[in-house]
C-alpha cells in the first residue's frame, strides 16, 4: 500500500470512527500482534520504519480537561503521576522500583504532569496560580494540586533539585542491558487548555553567568531576565524576579498576548522528557540524577520533532529498561531560548518494544547513544556531556554538533552501505542540523535525514 493511500485510509477511518475510536481501533489490532513485536521492532527492518502511528503533526482538536481516570485511555495500560510514585525533580536510576509492568510490544497511556504552575517560585499552589489568570479551581488537575500539596519522597531544594515531575518507571519485560528500547509516540494530547512558558535568573540561552558576568557574545544589559530585576538572594522563591508567561489555548493555537495585541502559533505536543533509567547511583537526589541534563539514557532530550507520529530509540542500561516520561509540552521551538517551552500537562498514548542486538530492528547506533526517527527522517542526536553534567549552565554546542554528525555517519554506513567519505559529502549537501535545545546544561543538536532522498 502506498503511503498516500494509506494516508487516505486512515483519514476514511477517522472520519467514521472519530480520531480517538480510530486510535483505540489501531491499539487494538496493535495488541494482536504483540507476541510478533516482542521480537520485532520494525515492519521495514531495512528503513526502521516507525509503524501503527501517523506522521507528526501540529495539534488542531479542542482541549477537555482530562483529569486523572477521565477521558478516552487508549493504551493497553494506564499510569496516572500518583503523589506517591512521581520523582520531582530527578529521574530513577537502575536500581529504581517499577510501577508499572508490561510487556514488549504492549502500548501505555500516561497522565503527565507540568511543573509549570506548581513550582515554588510560583507560590506551589496551582489553584492559587492558575485562579489568578482566570482558570476555574474545577480546570486544575488534581493530580497536580496533589502533588504541589503533597510530595515528600525527596526534599524540595528549589535551586538545585530539577523542576520535572517524572512519571515512572515502567518496566518492559525482556529488556536487558545492551538492548534498545523502541518507543513510538501514538498520541499526546492536552490535558489542559493552557500552559506556562517561564523565564528563570541564571538559566535560559541570555542568563548572567555564575560569576555574575555577562555570556561571551552579548552585554550585561542584554542579559535576560534583565538583571535589575535579579532577586535570587532572597529566601523566598517568590521574590527571586522569574518570569512566567501564561499561555491560553484557543481554536488549536497557542495564543500569548503583549500589550493590546496577541501572538498565535501551532501547538506541537511531545513529551520534552522520555528516558531509561542510566544513573547507577542509589541516591535520588544524585546529582547524576538530576532531572535536567539528558544523558545516553533519554531523558530531557526537548527535541520537537519526537511527537505523535515519531519513534525514539534509547539503549538500555537496567533490567526491564525502566522507562519513565515527564516534562511535557505543548509546543516548542528549536532551542527553547527562554528556558521552558509552552509546558503544559499532556496525556500520551506510547507502544514500547524490545529490540535485541543484531536483530536489525533498530539503527545500530541506537544501541549506544538516542536515536529518532519520524515518517519523513531519521534522526541522529548529539549531546555536550552524554554521560551527565554535573555542574552548571557549560554546554558546549560545538561538541554536540560533532557527535551528532558522528552519529550521522555512522547510520548512514551502517545502515544504508555509504562510505564514510560520501556519507560526509552528502550530510553537507542535503541534511539538516538543528539546535535541540541550549537550557538544560547539557545541550544538544540534532539532524534529519530524510527517507525521501533513498526512496
């Protein structure tokens, strides 16, 4: 079946079934075939083709509030972000407890939810803060209300825990270290109509440097948030001057409004967050386990492109690979200059399969470092410190760029038979190398190859 024809089946299909019963359908005749996937990521070994999910796109439905249990739930299995079971603030490490189980092949629908709202620097109250821009006390999650009020497994530490609520781990069963865990997004849908987009002093692509001096390349007056407004020397997160955006969801579109005007954009839900568990230390306050820099393990990759539609390969480092989502977004441009993207909580729909070595079922390189794939391109990652950054804001682009041109070539020797030397050529003449994200100390690039150009 040609992609155009399938393209038009599925639209027939949504059409009559309504795009949720449509979704259900796909899950279901998914899960008739999970025995099959448990031993196969793929249906195209050759192109690692993401299957059962249509191409990304930008989100144009209405916005129910979908509160905890609410809703259409489509996966085989369902995980709410329990007071009792989020981390906030770091991700588990290979030692972790699961909370979930399943098996390979099998899809998952995960309430995530925003820190966005809930943060001490926005009084911890997500009724308090989202009342005061107009969203009735019935339109707050509850589970996000449980967790601002609630949450004691790890101390808070405002300026120096990780602002991620991370849901997880699931534990896959037949991962084992040295596999790849597959991790197709089949939906991911607001929970919400709003979001936050937030500015913090000292972080973001413009942030005053630890020593109180501006970046190279600009001027302490082009520092932002503009440094006069800098309150980080008082006790209270409150009063430390941090910027957040409230954003309204109306009609499909992000729409941020300035002085009399408004500024509408696409949303593009994903999940900033998607990982493995990698750290090996016991501790969940490590600072190998801080939920902001990513690492080989996923984690808060913020690549856009990794939404409904999109697959993402991650190696794994622990027994049933201990997958885990947070950070979720509404829509995000390449670089998250300001530090957040438009964040708001999401409900995503994802299948998780085992891929074993040799079995074709995923790009080589994927068994050593993350790796993507949409309908239209592949797409190899490159990270500044893949193993955890342990210190503050000192990416380096340029070392990220030069993995994921590495990684680049490699796929494209691996995979596709090129030598190395036309491989090079052909990333100068024809791919594209764009900048993940610069906020998350490690920071990353990532590039597209697109299938089109081997068809």
């Amino acid at each position: 079946m040609t992609d155009s024809y399938a393209r038009a089946a599925a639209e027939t299909l949504t059409r009559g079934l309504g795009r949720r019963g449509f979704l259900r359908a796909a899950a279901a005749v998914g899960a008739v075939g999970a025995a099959a996937a448990a031993t196969s990521c793929a249906t195209d070994t050759a192109a690692n083709s993401v299957s059962g999910s249509p191409t990304a796109r930008p989100y144009t439905g209405g916005v129910p509030i979908l509160q905890p249990g609410q809703g259409d739930i489509p996966g085989d299995h369902y995980l709410r972000s329990e007071v009792e079971q989020v981390l906030w603030g770091y991700v588990p490490n290979i030692h972790s407890t699961e909370v979930l189980r399943m098996k390979s092949g099998e899809t998952v629908t995960i309430d995530a939810v925003s820190h966005e709202g809930i943060l001490e620097d926005q009084g911890r109250d997500p009724v308090a803060y989202f009342g005061a821009e107009g969203v009735a006390k019935g339109d707050v999650l509850a589970d996000a209300v449980a967790i601002a009020e609630g949450y004691d497994r790890t101390p808070r530490d405002f300026d120096t825990d990780g602002p991620h609520i991370v849901t997880g781990p699931v534990f896959v069963e037949g991962a084992r270290p040295g596999d790849v865990l597959k991790i197709e997004t089949l939906d991911a849908v607001p929970r919400v109509p709003y979001g936050v987009v937030s500015s913090r002093h000292g972080k973001g692509a413009l942030a005053r440097t630890a020593k109180g001096e501006a970046p190279a390349g600009i001027s302490l007056a082009e520092v932002m948030p503009p440094i006069s407004t800098d309150g980080r020397s008082a006790d209270d997160p409150r009063d430390y001057g941090n910027i957040s955006t409230f954003t309204a969801i109306e009609e499909g579109l992000g729409v941020m409004p300035y002085g009399e005007a408004k500024v509408r954009f696409p949303l593009r839900p994903f999940m900033g967050m998607m990982g493995v568990a990698f750290s090996p230390d016991t501790d969940p306050k490590a600072a190998s386990a801080n939920s902001i820099p990513p690492t080989r393990g996923g984690g808060n990759i913020d690549i856009r492109l990794l939404g409904a539609g999109s697959a993402f390969y991650l190696p794994v480092f622990a027994e049933g690979a201990l997958f885990y989502v947070g950070d979720p977004h509404m829509a995000m441009g390449d670089g998250e200059a300001a530090l957040t993207a438009m964040e708001g909580s999401l409900r995503g729909t994802f299948r998780l399969t085992v891929c074993k070595p040799g079995s074709g079922d995923a790009p080589e390189v994927a068994y050593t470092y993350p790796f993507g794939e949409t309908e239209e391109a592949w797409i190899p990652i490159g990270l500044s410190d893949p193993d955890g950054s342990l210190g503050g804001q000192s990416g380096d682009l340029d070392i990220a760029m030069r993995r994921a041109v590495v990684n680049a070539l490699d796929f494209l020797e691996q995979e596709k038979g090129m030598d190395r030397a036309t491989a090079y050529a052909y990333l100068s003449a024809a791919a594209d190398f764009t900048v993940s994200q610069v906020v998350d100390r490690t920071v990353g690039v990532h590039g597209q190859i697109y299938k089109s150009h081997f068809a």
